[in-house]
C-alpha cells in the first residue's frame, strides 16, 4: 500500500512530508523543513502542524523543545497563508522504550479522540516503538556476530 502525500475530502485536509515555506527570502527547495504531517480540520479552521520524535529516554524534554521552536517560522507563515484559522503544533513524543509524558496525552487529545481510541493510540505506538528497537537489537546482534 503506497501511502499519499495528500488526502482530502469536504471536511479535513491531511497532508504527509510536505516541505514548508517561513515565508523568508532565504528559502530555497533544498533545505526546506518538513513537519510530519499537516492537518487541516476545514469546518473547525483549525490547522495541526503534526510532528513526531523518538528521541533517548533522557532526552524527551530537549526533543520537545527543539521540535516545537524548530517550526514558529513555518506556524507564522502558514497563519498568514490562512487567515481566520488557528493554527497548533502537535508534537508527539514517545521515548525509544515507550515511555511517554502527558504532554503526548494532551497532544493526541486535541484531535477530539474518545478515551477508548486515545488508549488504543498510545498502546499501538508504544507497540510499535517497542518492536522496532527489539528489530533494530537483532538487526545489530546478526551484523556484529554477537
């Protein structure tokens, strides 16, 4: 299944990898940043810009921080771009054994989630994470012998 960089229909706008413009004159294609994802909620003008880290257990908070000012250029431009819409960053954190802090909580909550469906996203996350790092271990033991 080929995933599209661009999924629509009347009500919400979902947009995947797509690079951003700060709206400053140095821009240029190649250096680009490109949040996760981005999405458009057209009937609540509400904009999520999407973006997600897995970053070392003592780094969560420095991968929260670095996330969230590493767009403010891209949240102005896009205001601008969309006048009469808010506009939020959503960073999704979750360390590389599955741990995670309320702020992710709070994060997927503001998608109107219901409390069944946000313990089902967490679980299947930290699901994921998990069985990624235990690839990555075997992965690693079959490259080096171990």
């Amino acid at each position: 299944m080929d995933i599209k960089t661009k999924y629509e229909n009347e009500e919400v706008m979902l947009l995947w990898d797509i690079p951003e413009y700060t709206g400053n004159e140095e821009d240029n294609d190649e250096e680009l940043l490109r949040p996760d994802g981005k999405l458009i909620l057209k009937n609540e003008k509400v904009i999520y810009v999407l973006e997600q880290t897995v970053p070392w257990i003592s780094n969560r908070y420095a991968g929260m921080i670095k996330k969230e000012s590493k767009y403010e250029n891209i949240i102005r431009s896009i205001k601008l771009d969309y006048p009469g819409y808010e506009v939020q960053q959503l960073t999704f954190i979750i360390d590389c054994l599955g741990g995670y802090d309320k702020l992710l909580k709070q994060n997927i909550s503001k998608l109107n989630f219901t409390k069944f469906e946000l313990n089902a996203i967490l679980s299947g996350i930290q699901k994921i994470v998990l069985s990624e790092a235990r690839r990555t271990i075997n992965q690693f033991k079959l490259l080096t012998n171990l």
